[in-house]
C-alpha cells in the first residue's frame, strides 16, 4: 500500500519539491573517488526520497494540528531526557530525529524564549546576553540543507550596545555540515599537543633546565613551547592556538572546542532560551542577574534540559560529511583538474590543508550528570554521505580544506575590536568542504562569490591571494571551478 502511494505521488513530488542539499545515499562519480568523498546519485533512489519528503512534511503537518488542539505538545514533544540517552533508550537515528525537532522547533515566550530585561527581538546584540535575534535554529542555518549557513540577512550582530551596528561584531551564520568529524579531528589534535606539552615538562624537570620544543598535531605547526623544571610554561611562540593548547574549530574566531559548547551559547545569545547547565555555570553577564533557576527573569525554568543539549549536540555532529560534485561539460573538468593543482600551487592549500588523518569516527559526549558518556560511530550511523575508509588503507581521511588554527588576516579584514581575547584581525581558518553551498563568504558575508573572498585575503595570506590576482581569468577559472565542486549533497524536500 505504501508503495503505490509513493509511486502514484511520485510526479506530484518532483513538481512540489525543491532541492535540498543534505543527507542521501551517495554513488560514485567522476573524481570525486580520487578524494575520498562521493557525489549522490539524485536519481538511483527517487522513489524513496520521494517518500521521505512527503512523510516529513506530514510529521510537520501532524505536530501543527496537535499543537494547536492542545497548546504546548511541541514543547513537550522536543522535552528529551538525559537519563533516557544514557541509558541507550533511544536509537542513533532516534536521537538524531529528537535533536532535529528541537533544531526545526519555534521557540515561544512559554518555553523561555527570550528574557525579562531583553526585547522581543534584538537585531543588535547589547554584550554577552546576546539577542535574541530568531526563534528557531533553522530560520539562519538553513542554506545547503540543515545546520547549513545562512544568507547575508541572517547576520548577527553580536557584543553591541544593544542599539547600533558599528558597536557590534557582524556574524554570518557558518555551515556546520560535516562538524562531527571536525570536532573529532581537533580532539585528537589537542590530545597530541597536550601530549608534547607532558612530554616537554617531563624532560625539564629530568634534565633540571629548560626545555623547549615545536608543537605539531596531524602535521600542523602550532609553533613552539618552552617548559621550565618548575612547570611553568612559556607560550609566547605558540601559533594559532591557546595557552590551553586546546584546538578550538567552532566559531569565526575559533572559540568553541565542542558542538555541545556550541549549541549552549547560541540558543543563549540568539533565542534567550538557557540550559540547565548554563544556569548554573554561566556568569551574570551570559545569563542574566536575576538569579536562581531563572536568572533572565522571563518566569520560566528549566528551559532547555541537559538531553536536550545532547540531542541536538548530536544531531549537528551527525550531519552528513560534504561531496566533491565533478561538472559534466568535460571543458568544465578539464578546468576542474586544473584547479586543483593550482590550489596547491597558489600555497592556499598551505593554511586550507585538504585532509587530516583521523583515529577513530565514535563521537562521545560525557555526562555531565554523572552518568555514562552517550556514544555514536559517526562512520555507521550519520547522515549519508558518511566518510569513508582511503582505498589505499590506513586512518580515516576528513577532507575538511582546514588546519583549525587561527591565522592574521591582514588589515582589509580586521575588525574594530577584539573578540574574546582574540585580535580583530585573527580569524580561524574556515572548512571548505561544502563551501559552493555557503555563500556569501567571510565572517561577515561581504563577499558574495568565492572570488571575491579570496580577493579579500591579506596577512598571512596576502601571498597566496597576490598569486591569484595575477593570474589570467582564464586561469582563475581553474580555481572557480575546483572550488564550487566542494559542495553537499541534494535530496527531494516538500517546501
């Protein structure tokens, strides 16, 4: 029966339905198997795309109608209980239908929305409170498929005085396509430059001198670390990296070391809607003075609870890995092959590092309740596309076009303030996996096409970017063309 629904709306779909980059089982195609990553195959499971997309919008249907008979079942429906995810109640793919509900969920003022001493909306942030400036995840990150950018109007406008925008710091909404994997690789890459660092001080205090060594994690330099016998340390000449040597991935500056960091501050600063754990953690001046269990003095508790932080921590985790989506015109692939070589030849392979190895695809996020950490093999149970194992053998391999560390950015990009701590010219190198479905570029969406963004590059990167803007046009294309192969891949989805 459900079969001779699907086949007899299958037409009827393909002329409702847009195409939405984002998770589908993927074929191989062209030279996307030279870098580990595949294009989908729109057409090879039509008929169950189709069926998806229509199920979907009649669960969104369905939850309309019984939100409206019976007001707060959305609220209930995305309530998820930490005890149940540790407990291992819910399936991979369960966990990640609950963290979607609450990514695609309009947050209310009887949820929490907001907060006592902020306006109902807020397009210029006032300090570390934030917004809010949107009631739902999806109304910024939303372009290329879920967890995707947004467009040059989504900016937020963050740190202000709450009143104009040259007081604030632009913020286009990132993609975070992919982020599981890049969380995991800057992980590992922390617990190697930590493992230097013990093995620096180690030999201080054997030798009774000063010892000083390089940092390098994945093959990427972070600079040099100096240990005394006493176990102080002196970071004077790190690189792209914190005292802490904990690599940050998330955020324009690099702020971030985990999605579950990540979905605790924006759902602070952009929906006013605070989690237990922020609650009781944060300081006045994330979450408000009001104190208590409800410190943003909106009369409402226990906004947002602890699974659901999980839950949607993995939903973004589990977001499937970017596709290389070769052209058909064999003119175009001939520029395609071009492009690649001459991204290494520009040097902007060099801080945009197409590949880091990977020791292992378990995602784990440890309780912070006491309980067992909630675990998910990102390999087995993503969205697909899922990475796969290098033909050749050996590790993993996440062609993320990334090296994770902060780089100066020259002054055509620095902003008037520090952020954080970080200066106003310093920018985290940005993944450019998926980049052709990201646009505008730059942390502040001044740079409608890719061109223009690397145009834009000065610093660190004024070489690279000199090397380009003499290039021929012809030859940019080579470029062009290579870049906008970095896509995602597309499904069937009912408007």
């Amino acid at each position: 029966m459900r079969r001779a629904l699907v086949l007899s709306l299958v037409a009827t779909t393909l002329a409702a339905c847009a195409l939405d980059p984002a998770p589908v089982p993927t074929a191989q195609k062209g030279s996307a198997r030279a870098l580990g990553v595949y294009t989908t195959d729109l057409e090879s499971d039509l008929e169950r795309q189709a069926y998806d997309a229509l199920a979907r919008d009649a669960r969104r249907r369905e939850h309309r109608f019984l939100d409206a008979a019976d007001p707060g079942h959305l609220a209930r429906a995305i309530r998820v209980e930490q005890a149940d995810l540790e407990a291992g109640v819910h399936s991979p793919e369960e966990i990640f239908q609950l963290g979607a509900q609450i990514f695609h969920a309009t947050f209310t003022p009887a949820m929490g929305y907001g907060g006592k001493d902020r306006p109902h909306l807020a397009r210029f942030h006032e300090g570390r409170r934030g917004g809010p400036d949107a009631m739902r995840c999806d109304s910024c990150h939303w372009r290329g498929g879920p967890g995707g950018a947004g467009d040059a109007a989504d900016n937020a406008y963050l740190a202000g005085d709450g009143d104009r925008q040259s007081s604030a710091l632009a913020r286009n909404p990132p993609s975070l396509v992919g982020a599981g994997f890049v969380e995991l690789v800057a992980r590992e890459m922390s617990r190697d430059l930590a493992r230097a660092r013990d093995a620096l001080v180690g030999k201080a205090k054997a030798e009774g001198k000063p010892a000083r060594g390089p940092l390098v994690a994945k093959g990427v330099a972070f600079g040099e670390l100096e240990a005394r016998p006493d176990g102080a340390l002196d970071g004077t000449s790190l690189l792209g990296v914190d005292t802490d040597l904990v690599v940050k991935p998330f955020g324009w500056k690099g702020h971030f070391a985990s999605l579950r960091d990540v979905v605790e501050d924006e759902l602070n600063i952009h929906h006013g809607m605070q989690s237990t754990w922020l609650v009781t953690h944060g300081d006045p001046a994330r979450i408000g003075s009001f104190g208590g269990t409800d410190p943003d003095g909106d009369g409402v508790a226990d906004e947002i609870r602890e699974g659901q932080v999980t839950a949607l921590a993995l939903f973004l985790a589990m977001q499937e890995v970017p596709v290389v989506d070769p052209p058909e015109d064999q003119d175009h692939i001939v520029h395609l092959g071009a492009g690649e070589a001459r991204f290494h030849a520009l040097g902007c392979a060099s801080c945009h590092i197409p590949a880091l190895p990977l020791d292992s695809a378990v995602y784990s996020l440890p309780s912070r309740e006491g309980g067992a950490e909630v675990r998910v093999d990102l390999a087995a149970d993503a969205a697909a596309p899922r990475i796969t194992p290098p033909f050749d053998g050996g590790p993993l391999r996440v062609y993320l076009y990334s090296d994770l560390k902060r780089h100066d950015m020259g002054p055509g990009l620095a902003e008037k303030q520090a952020d954080r701590g970080v200066r106003p010219g310093t920018f985290l190198t940005r993944s450019l996996w998926g980049v052709a479905r990201s646009r505008p570029y730059l942390h502040d969406a001044r740079a409608p096409t890719l061109e223009d963004a690397i145009l834009l590059h000065g610093g660190e990167a004024q070489a690279a970017r000199d090397a380009f803007a003499a290039l021929s046009e012809f030859e940019r294309a080579d470029l062009r063309v290579f870049l906008t192969s970095l896509t995602r891949a597309r499904r069937l989805s009912v408007p």
